[in-house]
C-alpha cells in the first residue's frame, strides 16, 4: 500500500496531491485569465443590477 500524506483533502495517496496541487493551480490560472478577481469587474456588474432595481421601484 502506498505512503498517505496528509493534505488539505484529507489523506490521500502522493499521485493524488500530485494530481490536486497541479489542479488547484490550473484553476487559479483560468480563473485570473477570466478575471475572476478583478475588483473593476465586480464593480460593474454590481453597480449595473443596483441601478436596475433602483428603475423598477420607482
């Protein structure tokens, strides 16, 4: 049986954190190239649906 090593998963085998740590990184890749935490872009998106409530009530 394999060694287990202690992750943020959990216990899991070395080919699995292998596999997690390649993953986690490739989504902070994708997620930075879609501007997942883009402060402007939320400001947008957040200013535009307040506007449009705002329209609605009154």
């Amino acid at each position: 049986m394999a060694k287990m090593i202690n992750t943020k998963y959990g216990y899991v085998t070395p080919q699995e954190a292998e596999m997690d740590a390649h993953l986690d990184k490739w989504m902070k890749r994708r997620a930075k190239q879609h501007g997942a935490f883009s402060l402007e872009k939320n400001k947008e998106v957040q200013h535009e649906t307040t506007s449009i409530c705002k329209n609605q009530w009154y």
